[in-house]
C-alpha cells in the first residue's frame, strides 16, 4: 500500500512539473523567464508562485533607483510616479544579461492609471524581444489588464505578445488555468 501511495505522489509530481513545460514544434524544451516589476510586493507574490508552476527562472525588473513610498503616491501630482506617466517618461533599469536568451517570457506588472508603469515601456525598449513569445500578467486593486495589453502591443509591434490577464491572489488551479491557456 505504501509503496503504491508513493507512485501516486511520484507520478503526480511529474505530471504537475510536465504542465508548466512548454516545447517547440521540434519536441526541444523552451527556456521561460518569469520578470516582473513590482512596487509593494503584491506583483512579486504572484510571480514567484507562477515560475514555480511554469518551472521557470525569475527575475526582477529593477529600477536604477527604487521607489520610496512617497514616488508612489498616485494622488500627489508631485510624485515621482504620477510625474513619470504624465510626461512618458521611462525610469532607468538594472539591466540583465540573459532575458533575451529566452524563448518564452512572462511579463508582471502592477497596473497604473489604467495601464502598464513607465517602467515596463523602459523593459521593452532595453530589450529586443523579436521572435520571442510574451505573456502579460498583472495585480490591480480595481482595472483591467485590456488597456496594458493593447498599448503593450500598439508600441511592440515585433514582439508577439499573447496577451494577458490580472492575477489578483490568484489560487493555484486559477495559475494552472492561465499556463494551460496561453499557447
């Protein structure tokens, strides 16, 4: 009895592994990246979470110069964020050595004023990712991720993206569902 027990668990822990995996036409296992950007954590959760489903590497978006709690205060016309999306501007990154090394890359962000922080424009434009497939996701205290993915795609007409979707505390059957659905 035990012994089958431990077949179960041994085959079910590989099937579960299999799912997040995704190959090419030739059977070769694609390299994914989860990056994200995130401010307060919230986006940082989930992205763990997804790379460990997806057996992916991770890796921050990180900002030359972190955000205090005061550059995210959105309801000040004087913060740094607020100013950054008023005028387009695009906040310096800690670049990376290898996100163009992957085939398929995972892209989280919290959304902004309806859409995606200047800094994920900084990230497309850092990187070339002609060719590669790119799978938005995002946190939201109450928008939609619609606005993120249509100006994402508007600026990046050479980067197939494959869409998106909010992933707002999301349950592990939901995070299997988004990995499934995204081909």
């Amino acid at each position: 009895m035990k012994r089958i027990l431990l077949i179960i668990a041994a085959l079910s822990i590989l099937a579960f592994t299999a799912c997040g995996q995704k190959h090419n036409k030739e059977g070769k296992q694609m390299k994914t990246l989860v990056t994200y950007f995130s401010a307060t954590g919230t986006t940082e959760a989930v992205a763990k979470q997804l790379a460990s489903m997806a057996n992916a590497d991770i890796q921050p978006i990180t900002p030359e110069k972190a955000y205090t709690d005061a550059d995210l205060d959105w309801t000040d016309k004087n913060s740094r964020s607020t100013i950054e999306h008023r005028d387009d501007l695009r906040p310096a990154i800690k670049k990376a050595d290898n996100v163009t090394s992957y085939d398929i890359i995972y892209v989280g962000f919290p959304i902004w004023w309806y859409s995606n922080p200047e800094i994920i424009d900084t990230f497309f434009e850092t990187y070339d990712l002609s060719g590669k497939t790119v799978i938005l996701f995002a946190t939201s205290g109450g928008s939609t991720i619609d606005k993120a993915v249509q100006d994402l795609k508007s600026a990046n007409p050479k980067v197939n993206i494959k869409g998106g979707k909010l992933l707002n505390n999301p349950t592990r059957s939901q995070l299997e569902e988004f990995l499934r659905d995204i081909k």
